[in-house]
C-alpha cells in the first residue's frame, strides 16, 4: 500500500496479517536507490529508508510490527 500525503509517500509493507512480510519489502531494503514511483502519469526515481518511530501515525498499521519505507525523491 502506498500513502501519499503533501507529496511525501510511505510504502507499507502490509501482506494481509501474514507472518512474514512481502518480497517485495526485502526487495527495496536490497537496493534502495534503484526504485520508482508513478503515482501519475510518468515515473519519478526515489531512495528509500526505512521509516522511524516518529514518523508512524498513531494508529497506523505500521505502529503494529508492520514494516514501511519511505520514499525520498532524488533530485537532478
């Protein structure tokens, strides 16, 4: 699921209360500056990180042990 909120995004690595997360998780933590969103009509490159406490909404499915990323654009 992605989140998008003032052109900031998180990636939430929900796979439906599965034990173990998605690939695809694994996948971005594994090369975190070869990712692209498109969230429109054309793509935009981004780095990803894992997101940290305090930028988890209280209540968000990523305060329960769900693991997001966050998407920071990378500038030309």
């Amino acid at each position: 699921m992605r989140v998008e909120h003032d052109g900031e995004y998180a990636l939430v690595a929900s796979q439906g209360g599965a034990p173990t997360h998605p690939v695809w998780y694994y996948n971005l933590l594994a090369d975190p500056d070869s990712v692209s969103i498109q969230d429109g009509p054309e793509p935009f490159d981004v780095t990803v990180r894992e997101a940290q406490d305090e930028e988890r909404a209280p209540g968000d499915a990523s305060c329960r042990g769900v693991p997001s990323v966050r998407p920071v654009p990378i500038e030309d």
